[in-house]
C-alpha cells in the first residue's frame, strides 16, 4: 500500500528530501493534463506543473494535514496557470490537447473520427478561462464542488454558477458549429 501524502511531507520536513520525488511521481501526470487542459499548450503545462511543484517544495511546510495534498498542489499549479494565462495577454485562447480517453470519451475518438473530440477542444477554448478551469476541474478532474472551492479560491456557488455557465455556452458553440 502506498504511503499517504501527509506521511511522505512529514518526511520531506524530517530531513528525507528524497521522499518529494514520490509526490512528484504520484501528482506529475496529472498536474501537467491540468494544467495542459487550462492552457491548451504542452510547453507551458510542463513549465506550470514543474514551477508548481518547486512551490509546492518551497512551501511545504505551509501544508496542513486537515487538507488532501493533491487540493493544495492543484491550487499551487491552477494560480501558475492563472499567471501564465496573464503573461500571454492574449484573446484568443489556443486550442487545447484535450485527453478525452482519460475522461472516458475513447469512443468519440474511434466512432467519429475525432470530429466531435476536435468541436468539443475548439468549443472549450472559446469559454473565458474561468469557465474552461471550472470545467476541465469538475468533469475532467472529478472534483467535488468542495475542492474545486480549495483548489481556486472561489466559492461553490460561483463554482456551480461558472460550470453551469460553461455547459450552456459549450452547448450553444456545439449546436452553432453542427448547424454551419
């Protein structure tokens, strides 16, 4: 059985700095899909994931145990997002390399052809960053309300309101892009 999280930093702040590696192995994969699925660029999701783990380090001994690790370092990398997001100043989001197999939708990919899995990627990168974290945060994360609210620092109503927001504008872009 693995060791839990809060075990491995009472390591890593006993003096085994050695034992990060573990959490950097465990939280890696899905650090960068994160942030991969905020930014839509492989480049800048591997540079967020590795700034946010070197904060992580930096910082661990601001971690509390009454919180899951995974909560902390997600909301580490998604304000390494946010920063990275304001650096580019840009309008237009870039179309983001979304996983679909990781968040069950393998299928669309076979049986379509990829057509819808590239409407859906182009329909994401038109929402505000906002929505498109919230989004990426619930469905293709599997956070509960609760922990998006940690991982971004937003409440959960305004978390409910921006991915409610988000379906409604991702079916209108659908229903825009079938019809043209």
């Amino acid at each position: 059985m693995p060791a839990a999280d809060a075990h491995i930093v009472e390591r890593v702040l006993a003096g085994d700095t050695e034992a990060f590696g573990v959490l950097v192995e465990r939280y890696h994969a899905r650090c960068v899909r994160l942030a991969l699925h905020i930014l839509g660029n492989r480049e800048d999701a591997e540079d967020a994931a590795q700034e946010s783990f070197l904060r992580a380090y930096r910082y661990l001994s601001g971690y509390r145990e009454r919180e899951r690790f995974a909560s902390w370092l997600y909301r580490i990398l998604v304000n390494q997002c946010r920063t990275i997001l304001a650096r580019r100043e840009r309008v237009e989001a870039p179309l983001p390399e979304w996983e679909w197999s990781l968040i069950g939708a393998e299928d669309l990919r076979v049986e379509q052809g990829g057509a819808l899995r590239d409407e859906l990627s182009r329909a994401l990168a038109l929402l505000a960053p906002e929505q498109r974290e919230a989004v990426v945060l619930k469905f293709s994360e599997d956070l509960t309300y609760d922990e998006m609210a940690a991982v971004t620092g937003a409440g959960v109503s305004a978390l409910k309101m921006r991915v409610r927001r988000a379906c409604t504008r991702l079916r209108a872009l659908l229903l825009e892009s079938s019809h043209v």
